[in-house]
C-alpha cells in the first residue's frame, strides 16, 4: 500500500526571490512548508551565494518542471578582479591575489567579447553536475578533484553594466544564457584573459525560462501571510500550470478531442503546428497538458494534468 502524502493538493508555479546563502532545496522545503503543500520540486539549484528568480512547482505543475530546467536564464553579477578564489566566488579559499589597478574599462569590454555565443566551459568542481552519481560540489569538498569535459553553451547577451577600477577592480555584468551556463565560470575565465585572477562576489538571477523579478515573491512575504492565516492569498500567488510552457504553441480540443487525449490516445488537431511539442487546452479553455505532433499530424499525450472534474 502506497505512503499516503502528507500536506494538501497545491496546484501551481511559485517564482521565488531566493535569499542568500541558502541552497535551493532549503529554499523550496521553507516554502513547502509554509504552503503545507503535499508535493513540490525546485527547477534547477542556484547558488547558495546567488538570488533571484528561482522557479517552484508545487502538485501537477512539477510534470513540467523539465521544460523550465532546459530554458534560457539571465543574471546580473559582480566580478572582482586581482583575486582567484578556489570556488571562483566570495566564499571559496583565495588562491591568488593580483594588483588589478592597471587594467581600464576598455580592456574589460575586449576581453569580454570572447565570451558572447557559442562558447566552451569547463563546469566548475563546485557545480552540481553529477560524475558518478555524485555532485562535483561533494567531491570538491572532500579535496578531489576529478577531470570535467568541456560543455558547449551560449551566451545571446553579455552586457558591462559598470567598471570601477583599483587594486581590485569591480565589474558590473548582465547575462541572458542558455541552460547549464556558469556565471562563476565566465568570472574565472574573464580572470584568466586579463591575466590577474577574478572571482563572482554578488550574483542575481533576473530571469528563468518566462519568469522575472516581477513575478517573484519573497520568504518573508510568504511567511508574514502565514502568520496571519492568509493561506488563500497565498495560493492567489500561484501561478497557472501552464505558464511553464507557455511558450509553447497552443492547440485547442473539442470534448471529444479531450476525452481521448486522457485517455492517452492521439487526436487530430485542425491546423495544429507540423512538428514539435504543443500546449494543449480545451476550447473552454481548460488546460490539459503538453502533447508531440506525430509524423502523420495527430497530437499525442506527453504529459497530461489530472483532470480536476
């Protein structure tokens, strides 16, 4: 008999401000536990360090997590530079430190220009990624240090926001990048270009997938209407499931149309998109889930919401 879950049925997507110095899983059982919720998962980590938009699943919205841990980010980060660090940000041991006083904003925005589209990043050991079903950052702290494959990604935009220079010179960036992209990484290699050294000392993601800043909400609000036994203005800041995939297309289906498809058959779709994957809704606009376009044009079930009736 299967362990029956403890919490209610929340539905929905919560955008978090994530603090600092929290880990993302802290992060999502603070908010678990606030919502009393029975089910929840996170969409990728952040750093510890890090703040910012930080994507939370709560009930049927966690089938759709995948799409939001493979979309584009944006972040907005200070480099310090005439010091590397053994993390490549703030916290880590320093391993070497540099007079940076010489190099002007000038030099800062050549060398930066290495690092926009499609580039080679060596993951950092204080990563995540998994060898050997084992997360980079553990081994790292056991004093191992293990070879990592270089990993293509794509940086659509790198902008120096500020530079102030001096023995340690700061440098304000904004990043939009594609999924797997180490903001610590491109500090360390930047450092490396310049020939001084350079670490991350603040870091803010501003954007996951279609969320930003202005769709996230913070611990302290959640926990303030806590307090005050405000559950269903909490639940008001949940948004849609399918808000996840809205960049999806969409097709609309009949009854029938909808019927079927949860029944796990394929349907046909008047005028539906000749390939990929597809937001799927009845023409009431209830949302069902996401569906594939076969070869002969039927939309077929992917990942289907509970049907609530």
């Amino acid at each position: 008999m299967a362990r029956r879950r403890r919490g209610r049925p929340v539905d929905g997507i919560l955008v978090l401000d994530k603090p600092g110095g929290a880990s993302s899983n802290h992060a999502l059982q603070q908010a678990k536990r606030l919502y009393f919720a029975a089910k929840a998962g996170h969409t990728g980590s952040l750093d510890p360090l890090a703040t910012g938009v930080l994507p939370l699943c709560f009930g049927e919205a966690t089938k759709f997590s995948q799409y939001l841990l493979d979309a584009d980010k944006a972040y907005e980060s200070t480099f310090v530079l005439g010091v590397a660090t053994a993390t490549s940000d703030a916290e880590g041991e320093v391993l070497k430190e540099s007079d940076a006083s010489g190099i002007d904003e000038a030099t800062v925005r050549a060398a930066l220009e290495a690092f926009r589209g499609d580039i080679e990043q060596v993951p950092s050991m204080f990563s995540a990624i998994k060898q050997d079903g084992q997360p980079l950052y553990k081994l790292a702290r056991q004093g191992l240090e293990v070879e990592r494959k270089a990993r293509q990604v794509t940086v659509h935009r790198l902008e120096l926001l500020a530079f102030r220079p001096g023995l340690r010179a700061e440098v304000d960036i904004a990043m939009e990048c594609s999924k797997g992209t180490y903001v610590r990484s491109i500090a360390e290699d930047l450092g490396a270009a310049l020939g001084c050294g350079a670490h991350v000392s603040a870091l803010r993601r501003t954007k996951a997938g279609p969320f930003t800043l202005a769709d996230a909400v913070t611990l302290s609000t959640l926990e303030a209407l806590k307090q005050n036994d405000r559950l269903a203005d909490m639940d008001q800041l949940l948004l849609p499931e399918d808000t996840a995939v809205r960049g999806m297309p969409l097709v609309r289906l009949t009854e029938s149309g909808g019927f079927y498809m949860r029944q796990g058959q394929p349907v046909q779709v008047p005028n539906a998109p000749c390939n990929g994957m597809v937001r799927v809704a009845l023409e009431t606009g209830e949302f069902l889930g996401v569906g594939e376009i076969l070869d002969d044009g039927r939309v077929a079930p992917r990942r289907l919401v509970v049907d609530r009736h």
